[in-house]
C-alpha cells in the first residue's frame, strides 16, 4: 500500500513538471533586421500625357461605277478584281448590237469585209477594281453597270468619334495610327461628317493618312491627347494602393530606415505605368514602398532590401 502511495506522488511530481510553461520566446519583431522584405522607390519629376484610345476603320470614301454607254455585247475585258487602274485606261470595249447583226450579214455576204461599230470604255479615275460584273460576251444595256473604280484619292479612315471627346479634336489635328501588323500610319483630320449616330452617339471623323496600298475595312488604334502636364510629380503605379471600390488611395512612406507609414494621396493621370500625385507634395529624398506595401498596416516594420 505504502509502495503504490509512492509510485502515485512521483508520477504526478512528474506529470507537474511536464507541465511547466516554457519561456516566452522574444517577438520576431523586436529582434534585430526584422520586418517585411520591401523595396522602395522616389518621386520622378517630368511631363505626363494622358491619352484616350478610339478606333478607326479605312474606307474609300468615293467609287466611280463604269457603266455602258450603248446597248450591246462585250468584246473585251481588259481588267479583273482588284487590278489597279489609271485614268483613261482601257476597261472595256463593246460591239453595238446594231453593229453585231450587220456585221453577221456582211460576214454571209463576203467574208473579207471588216466592219468594227465597237465602243472603247475608259477609267474616269485612278483606282482599284473592287466590283467586275461582266465578262465576254454578255449582253448589256445603255447605262447597266459593268464595273466599280474605288478612287484611290478618296483614301482614308473614318474615326468613330464619341461625341463627349468632340473638343479633343482641337489639339489633335495630326494623328498616329497604329495598324494590326505593329506598323504606325500618320494621319490628319481633314474633316467631320455633319451627323451622329442614333445608337452609339458617335461621329465620324475622316482621317487622310501619308500612306497609300492599304486595304479597305482596316481598323486602327488612334489614340487622342486627353491632357498633358508639365513638370509634375510621378510614382511607379505599383507604389499606389486602394481600396476595392477604388475610392481612396494611399502610399506607404519611410518615416525613419525601418518603418512605413500609411499616407493618403490625390492622384491624377496615370500614363505609362506611372500615376500623377497631386496631394500631398513630396520631396525628392522621400522613399515610398514599392514592393512588398500590400497588405501592410498603417505603421508597419519593414526590412528595406536592394
């Protein structure tokens, strides 16, 4: 009995000194170079442009439709789609159909009379063939169409304006285009058409451009100058933080080499991967978190890394 009061005490002697609390380790915060691994950046000084981007699609503005000018059969067709054609060049040729009996009955009469009573059609414009709706032999009619001239002067993209950007045209008048292959057009607005789409409430802009061989219904980036500052104060885009609605903004700046404070900023234009700080005015020599700032509260101890 008195064995198993022993065993009984030493074992709870025991389970007592399992149980003793350790030390309390020290925070990792207030051991030495602890923090958040951040990088920081400064304020940039220069222009700042803010541009709003809007689409434009070539089109010849003016076609000239070939038309036959006597009632008769085609002899000769001397272009076909997408042929490039100069003024007063040779399309068609057509045999009056008055000529077409005459000569039959010539022909039964003596074979070596030659009689022609054809009709030579000529371009009126320099242009691209983009409609051919006769062949050889086909019967036509005085004035039926026999072909489409898209008039290579009448070149030019037609800007889909919102009306609300209107007054942007005024500091915009020579453009820069940007086409699907990486290449960049210039251009100029030679005019606005006098009308505004019911639906979209835009307006068509007609933008002459130095290049000619382009396609129709080509689209083009155009990107207009919204505003442009000078000598304004600038932070990497990243070095900015908000809110989920994006209602208010603030930056983490360096109070002393290991911690950062929470500052609400007033941005401006962003441009560039870059956004404009309008509030409050920084200097030079501040340092604002650009790495590592998200998530961090309003004083923070952070860990500047190179």
């Amino acid at each position: 009995m008195l064995r198993s009061t022993v065993q009984c005490i030493c074992i709870i002697a025991i389970l007592f000194a399992g149980c003793k609390s350790p030390e309390p380790k020290r925070e990792a915060e207030n051991e030495p170079g602890a923090g958040t691994p951040v990088t920081v950046t400064t304020i940039s000084t220069g222009s700042m442009t803010d541009f709003v981007e809007v689409n434009a699609t070539s089109a010849f503005l003016q076609k000239n439709y070939v038309k036959a000018n006597v009632n008769g059969y085609v002899q000769s067709v001397d272009i076909a789609p997408g042929t490039f054609v100069h003024k007063g060049q040779v399309l068609f040729i057509i045999k009056t159909k008055e000529a077409q009996s005459i000569d039959n009955s010539i022909r039964k009469l003596d074979t070596t009379l030659k009689f022609s009573g054809t009709n030579t059609i000529k371009a009126s414009s320099s242009g691209y063939i983009t409609q051919l709706n006769h062949q050889n032999g086909d019967y036509v009619q005085d004035g039926e169409q026999l072909a489409a001239i898209s008039d290579e002067n009448s070149f030019a993209f037609i800007l889909n304006l919102p009306y609300e950007l209107k007054p942007l045209l005024s500091n915009n008048h020579e453009l820069m285009l940007s086409l699907a292959d990486g290449t960049e057009v210039k251009g100029s607005v030679s005019s606005v058409m006098p009308n505004v789409d019911a639906a979209s409430q835009t307006m068509n802009v007609v933008v002459k451009v130095d290049r000619n061989g382009l396609p129709e219904n080509l689209i083009a980036k155009v990107r207009l100058q919204k505003t442009n500052r000078l000598n304004t104060t600038s932070l990497p885009k990243a070095a900015v933080l908000t809110n989920d609605v994006q209602s208010e903004f603030w930056i983490m700046l360096m109070k002393d080499s290991t911690t950062a404070v929470k500052v609400p900023v007033k941005k401006g234009i962003e441009s560039g991967g870059r956004v404009e700080i309008l509030e409050p005015k920084l200097n030079t020599e501040d340092k604002i978190v650009l790495t590592g700032n998200f998530g961090l509260p309003d004083t923070a101890k952070v860990k500047i890394e190179e």
